[in-house]
C-alpha cells in the first residue's frame, strides 16, 4: 500500500469513528472499564473496523493487538480528549500512527470539533487540510506560548501556557506554530497512541522533538513515555534544562 492510499485509509477510519458518535446517544461513562466512556467504544468499534478491512495490524487503546496480514501496524486512539468530548468541550480527536519495518511512517489525527484533518508522510513532510505546515520560529522560552498537562513546578517566568487536555492536537499545533512547544508536567506520562501521530506530525513539519527521561518516543507497544516538542531546537534545550533541574 503506497503513503497516500494509507493516509486515506487513516482518514476514513477517523471519519467512521466520528460517524459513530454522531449516531450515539449515550456519550457517558463505559461502567465496564473504568476511565472509559461509551463513546470510546463506539468510535473504536468503527475505526477498528476500517483499519482492519485494509488488512492493518492494530494497536487500540480501547480493544489492545490485533494481527492483519499487511507488515504495518496502526497504533490508534479512537478518541484522544474522550473526557473533552463527554464534557462538551470541544477539542478532541482521532490520532492514528502507522509503523512499518522502518518506524513510523504516516500519522494523521483529525479535529472532530473543526473537521481540520493534519497527517504526515515520513520524509515528506506534514499538512493540515493539504496545505503544508510548518512550527513558530520563537527560541526562548519567555517568549513562548507552550501546551502543557499535568502541573509544572517551579518559577515559569512571563512565558505563557494553555492546557487543553488533547495530546495529539496540542502536538498538531507545535506543528502549525499556533504553539510553540508542548511539554508534560511532573510526574505525568502519555501512552503511545496518544502522541505518536501528532509527534511524527511536528517532527515532519520540522520541529524539535524528544523525550524528556532521555527514552525512544517510538516504539510500537503501550509503554508510558514522555514526548516533548517545541518549534525550534533553541527553544527545546531550554526547556529540557529546566526540566532537568
């Protein structure tokens, strides 16, 4: 399957998931498990659908592995910002990565609030809506508007933070410049699925992008990590010396 047929494949699994919320009344907690609403299982239940007609390994956080014939491996989160949607506020998500031999290869993670669709190709570059994207050009930290979850401690200076509670959509903004970088607060952790595609997003939109213990960000299982991204490598040192310190 070449990278375009891939990402419309991605983007069709993110226009299921949101179909099936459309067609759900009850948006509220899933008693089954706890932390999970009805409308994670009902999105997953349709992206996993797609994903899988396409003959694509999956990783879900919602359903875990399951094993398709093609050697690609999309790590999904159906909805990224699940509480954002059950709340009615509107930043939420579906975040998409596919893995092959080589990494991670296309990531697409669609705004189901604005219908703004961002993906990436490896080595090709990042777009939202098909229009190329690329971070803020903003190298000091008290200069900066910067996406955070979780509480920092501290002295934060005059920089600015906005927390929006939706991972792949704040790394979507790292990678449009509308922030200039994103970083987790102490002792706070993401699953893969819920910032590989928007990490491989900013890294091809040509941001800076790491891990603040000093891990690899890509990997294919649901090990916690600690992905951080700013719009310029000045900007990232900065911030990984104060989280350093």
């Amino acid at each position: 399957m070449d990278d375009l047929s891939l990402t419309e494949v991605l983007f069709e699994a993110s226009t299921a998931a949101q179909g099936a919320l459309v067609e759900l009344e009850d948006w509220g907690p899933n008693r089954e498990r706890p932390g999970q609403y009805r409308l994670d299982v009902a999105a997953d239940t349709a992206a996993v659908a797609v994903l899988s007609k396409s003959g694509l390994s999956i990783l879900s956080e919602e359903s875990g592995r399951t094993d398709g014939p093609l050697p690609l491996l999309a790590v999904l989160d159906p909805i990224d910002g699940s509480t954002n949607a059950h709340r009615g506020i509107s930043v939420y998500s579906t975040s998409i990565c596919v893995f092959d031999a080589d990494g991670p290869r296309v990531g697409t993670v669609v705004n189901h609030s604005s219908g703004q669709r961002f993906h990436a190709i490896r080595r090709s570059g990042a777009w939202r809506d098909g229009v190329g994207i690329s971070p803020s050009k903003c190298e000091l930290l008290s200069e900066s508007v910067v996406g955070v979850s979780g509480f920092l401690s501290g002295d934060l200076g005059s920089w600015q933070y906005r927390t929006l509670g939706c991972a792949s959509l704040e790394l979507c903004a790292v990678a449009e410049g509308s922030l200039d970088a994103y970083v987790l607060g102490k002792g706070i952790s993401l699953r893969p699925w819920d910032y590989l595609a928007g990490l491989l997003i900013c890294a091809e939109a040509g941001a800076s992008v790491s891990e603040l213990d000093g891990r690899d960000p890509w990997i294919r299982s649901d090990s916690p990590r600690r992905p951080i991204a700013a719009g310029t490598q000045s900007l990232l040192r900065e911030i990984l010396s104060i989280a350093a310190g």
